[in-house]
C-alpha cells in the first residue's frame, strides 16, 4: 500500500472540487473524601481521609462543596475568580488546576465539552490509528513470518471501526465533563463573549444572554479546519478530518491535501484500510485536484479520485469574541499574546486580567501545549510567576512508525550557535542495535540528539521508530528541567527496553572534559 499526500512545501498548491455534491456515598468511611481528576486523557477517581490530604487538593474539595452549597462570588466582588471561554482540552486543564488553587472557576462552552482535541481531533484519529498499525502489522506477511505467526485472513468492519473511535470520544468527553463537575467546577453553556474589562456575556440562541464578572479570564477557544479559497467542502467527497474522523466511507482514491501532522496520520489509517496512492485516473472520478506551482502559479497536473481530504492546517475560532470592546485585533484571527499568555492589545500594551490560551493564540497548536499554557496562567495568577518553555514541549505524529521530536532541528541550533557563539554537535543511533526493538522485529527507526558539548545542553531530540512517541519524555523532561547530558549519562534505563535508544544518545554525546556534573540551571526558551 502506498500513500502520497500533497504539500504546498512540495511547490504545488491544490484547489478540489467535488463532483457528487453533495459517585456514589456507598462505603465511604468517615472523614473520607472521594475525588475524580483528569491526568491526561483518563478521570482518576479515588479517595482520601481528610486529615491526610495535600493542602491543594483539600481546597479543591473545599472549593466544589462551596460551589454545591451555592456560594457566591470571588471574595474580590467578582462573580468568579476566573471564568474559561472554551472547553476544550486547553480550558479543561486550566480549570482543574485553577480549582485545585482553590479559585472560583466557571467554563463557558458553546459546544461540547472536550473541543477540537476530544470530539474531533486526537482522541478519535487516535483510535483509528490504532485500528490502521494492527492491521498493517497483520498485512505485512514478511514481519509476521519472521515472528513465526501466519495469519490467513484479515479484514474489518468499517462501522465497527467507525464506532471504535466515536465511543472512545464520548468516553474521554465524559470523563472531562466529570472531573470538572467533581471538582467544583461551574459549566456554563452557550457562546461567550467579552462585553468589557473582566465582564463576559453568554447564552445560546434564543434565550436570554447571561453576565457574569470574572477577576481574571482565560481565552480558550481554539481553532476549526483551514480551507484554501477555491475548495468546495461537500462533507462526502471533499471534506476536512471533522468528516473524515467519522470514517462514513473508505474511498479506493483518495487524494490528501496538506502532508503535515492530519495529511500524515489519515495516510497512515486510509492506506491500512485499503485506500491507494493516488495516480491521475481517467475514468470520470467525481474529484478533480489542480496542481498548481506555489511560486509560478503555473498548472502542473489535474488528478480524478474518488475523495480529497483537505488537510491544509487550522484556522483559530476567535470571530465574535467581542474583542473589539477590549481594544484587541487579532493577527490572521489569532490573539496577540505575550510569554505569560497575556493579551495584548492593539497598542501592544497588555490587557491586565485577559489571557489566551491554545489554539487560539497560535504558538504551538498541540492539546498538551494548551493545556500547559492554562496551568501556566494559573500558576500566575494564584501568585507564582512562571513561564512556559515552549521549547520543552514535545510533538508527536502517531504514524507507523512514530515520529517524535522535542526542541530545535540541527539547523535551527546551527544558526542559533552561529547567532550565540556555540559549538554543537549531533549524536546518532538505530533501533537496529536496540534488543528490545529487535525482539520485536521492529529495527527500522533512528534517533539524533543535537547538542552543546560545553555545557551538556540538550537542544533538540528527533525520533522515528517504534513507539516514539512515548520515548521522547525523557529528552523533553530534561530540556524543562535543565538537566545535564553528563548527569544523565549516568542515568540507569531497564534492560530490555526501548528507553536504552535514549540511553545511547545521552552515552555517545561527547561533552568537554571539566564540565561539573552538578550543572542545573533550567534552560531558557
Ligand atoms: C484530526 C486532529 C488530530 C489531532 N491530534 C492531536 C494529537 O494527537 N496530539 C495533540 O497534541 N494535538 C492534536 N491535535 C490538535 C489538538 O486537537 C488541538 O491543539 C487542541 O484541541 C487545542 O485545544 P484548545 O483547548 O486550544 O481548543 P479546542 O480543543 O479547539 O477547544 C475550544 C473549545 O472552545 C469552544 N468555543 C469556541 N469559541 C467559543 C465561545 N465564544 N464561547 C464558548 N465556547 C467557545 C469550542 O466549542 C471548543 O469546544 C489534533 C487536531 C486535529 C484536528
Ligand atoms: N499528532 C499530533 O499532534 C497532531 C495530529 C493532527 C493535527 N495536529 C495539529 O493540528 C494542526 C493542523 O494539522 P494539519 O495537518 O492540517 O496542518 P499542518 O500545518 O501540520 O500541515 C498543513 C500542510 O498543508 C500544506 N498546505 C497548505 N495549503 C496547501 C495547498 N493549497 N495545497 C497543498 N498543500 C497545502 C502546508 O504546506 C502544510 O504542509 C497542526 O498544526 C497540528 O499542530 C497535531
């Protein structure tokens, strides 16, 4: 099976046309507390005897019991401590942080809780990605005979599949409506809306529009599909991952427009599942794709297929936020904000109390990024400053094999050693000298690690193989911390594990002689 998507980088730009248009009390002990949180995607629910609970925790459940007895207000006259424009996984983990901190915390969604990354973005293309590498796996013949496994058939269920990735969505988007109810959490519902300097109005169309005050706000309402002028979305045979995530067909052609992250990982599930690398047909295919040079404008080729998905990046959801009473314009619609997440206005002053988050605000259009943007907003207003090392976060694209990298490329650390003054050096290795990659006939990968050799510094790790991207949290946790290569060469990593890739790289890196094992300090972003 092959899959070829296409990229604006690859100096062609695509326009597509669609032809066929289309909690329960039982056994708790007294003094005990039963509380629910989300960690990732998953609720963690369990219980603890009150006289035992960490002070963040017991506020949080004291916070939830005000709110269930009805109390009012933020104690500064405000109705809220903070209120939270946008559910989504962004919102989510400022909420929850922001209850743990004992704050006053309302969400406002005009959708379903859960957002982009829950209903339509990673939760379910997750799944199918986990339905397309086992049947890849299956497929391949020549791996499966070199385990000493046959399998003499496959095949799947499309709606099953389908509803694979639809239960999953509904499950996580429970499990997030549950832990912010649980912990005190007020979920309001309807569109929200800036109407002044800490004043938000909401409601739903038809009814009437409530006002609440808020001591501070965050802005969490992140992005929808970015579709290029010209393309005709129909829903069936052009459409956006929105669509396809709901997997209503698995066309035989299929065309993917865009080769970033989404472009990726639906080759990846389409190509598992049959669909074939597009080549031009000529059989009256009701999708045609121009080709069109990026640079020359120039028309290079037109492609018949069955479908197009478009996956052409993101476009932030800001219209209508009534920003425009706050003296904010956005840039290409996303909102100006500073390294503390804090809006700017069109003067570039920042607006005090106002913050934005996720999607929104562009910097990193990841779920953990938004979520870490929101617990950075809380920790500052809850009276600890603190900034997000954007060069911290880790990125991930779920293909088989994993991609995985955290922090600079080799020619981005290049030109900022040019820039410094700096040395730097690359380190290597491959699966293939990995006995637990090999123990599972999984060799093809590789690993690099850019870094300083005078200070020990991590500055960019990139991994393709086998389970990439779990095994990149060692590397970003290090560059958030400040870890050093020379402490972490001494580092102890199981055996066998995949972990002992990263064990190579941090062994192999060579760093000057002299250096102090005991080097801290965290890196700046
Ligand atoms: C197909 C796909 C796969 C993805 N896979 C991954 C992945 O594997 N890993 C990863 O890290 N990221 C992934 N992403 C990206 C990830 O989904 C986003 O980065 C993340 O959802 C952004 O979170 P957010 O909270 O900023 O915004 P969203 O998740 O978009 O949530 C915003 C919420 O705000 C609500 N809202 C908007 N405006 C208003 C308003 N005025 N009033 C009230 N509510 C409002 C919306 O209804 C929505 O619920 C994927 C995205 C897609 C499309
Ligand atoms: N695993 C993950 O973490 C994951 C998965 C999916 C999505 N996401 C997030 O969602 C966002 C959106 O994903 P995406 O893949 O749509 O965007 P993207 O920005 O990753 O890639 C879009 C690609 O489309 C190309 N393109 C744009 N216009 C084009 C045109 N007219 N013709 C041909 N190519 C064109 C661009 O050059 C780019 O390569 C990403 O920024 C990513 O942060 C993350």
């Amino acid at each position: 099976m092959h899959s070829v998507s296409i990229s604006a980088s690859a100096s062609a730009s695509a326009i597509a046309s669609g032809g066929a248009r289309s909690k329960a009390a039982a056994g708790r002990r007294p003094g005990e507390i039963r509380f629910c949180g989300l960690r990732g995607d998953a609720l963690a629910c369990g219980s603890l005897r009150a006289s035992h609970a960490a002070a963040a925790t017991r506020r949080a459940v004291l916070r939830a019991a005000a709110s269930a007895n009805g109390a009012a207000g933020s104690g500064d006259g405000f109705d809220y401590d903070l209120v939270i424009i946008g559910a989504g996984v962004g919102g989510h983990g400022a909420a929850l942080h922001a209850v743990e901190e004992g704050l006053k915390t309302a969400i406002i969604e005009g959708d379903v809780v859960g957002g982009t990354c829950v209903n339509r973005g990673c939760v379910p293309s997750k799944a199918l990605l986990a339905v397309s590498g086992r049947m890849r796996e299956l497929h391949d013949e020549h791996h499966m005979k070199s385990l000493g496994l046959q399998v003499s058939s496959t095949g799947y269920d499309r709606q099953a599949v389908a509803d694979h990735a639809n239960n999953l969505a509904s499950k996580i988007r429970s499990n997030l409506t549950n832990s912010m109810k649980a912990m005190g959490v007020d979920i309001l519902t309807g569109f929200g809306k800036i109407v002044g300097k800490q004043k938000v109005r909401y409601g739903k169309v038809g009814f009437p529009e409530k006002e609440i005050t808020a001591k501070n706000i965050i802005i969490a309402t992140g992005s929808v599909p970015f579709v290029p002028k010209g393309i005709e979305i129909d829903g069936k045979t052009v459409f956006t991952s929105d669509h396809a995530l709901k997997l209503e067909s698995v066309p035989d052609w299929i065309a993917i427009v865009g080769s970033g992250y989404i472009g990726l990982e639906f080759s990846d599930v389409y190509t598992a599942l049959g669909s074939e690398k597009i080549t031009p047909a000529k059989d009256g295919k009701p999708v045609l794709i121009e080709l069109i040079d990026a640079k020359t404008k120039e028309h290079k080729e037109t492609l018949e297929v069955d479908a197009a998905l478009i996956a052409t990046g993101r476009a932030p959801f800001t219209n209508g936020l009534g920003l425009e009473n706050i003296n904010v314009v956005t840039q290409r619609g996303f909102i100006p904000v500073d390294e503390r997440m804090q809006v700017t206005d069109a003067d570039g002053n920042v607006v005090p109390n106002l913050f934005c988050i996720g999607d929104a605000n562009g910097k990193l259009m990841l779920a953990h990024a938004a979520s870490a943007q929101g617990i950075s907003v809380v920790e500052q207003i809850s009276g600890r400053d603190h900034i997000l090392n954007h060069l911290s976060i880790p990125a991930a694209c779920f293909t088989h094999p994993e991609i995985s990298m955290v922090g600079l490329t080799e020619p981005q650390a290049r030109e900022k050693a040019d820039n410094e003054g700096f040395e730097v050096s690359v380190v290597k290795t491959s699966f293939k000298a990995n006995t637990k990659a090999l123990a599972e006939n999984e060799g093809d990968g590789i690993a690099k690690m850019i870094y300083r050799p005078d200070t020990g510094e991590i500055l960019g790790v990139h991994i393709l193989g086998l389970h990439a991207a779990d095994l990149i949290h060692e590397a970003s946790n290090a560059i958030a911390l400040g870890t050093r290569l020379q402490e972490l060469k001494l580092a102890v990593h199981a055996h066998p594990t995949l972990s002992e890739v990263l064990d190579e790289l941090f062994k192999a890196a060579k760093v000057n002689s002299g250096v102090s094992h005991s080097v801290n300090e965290p890196v700046a972003a």
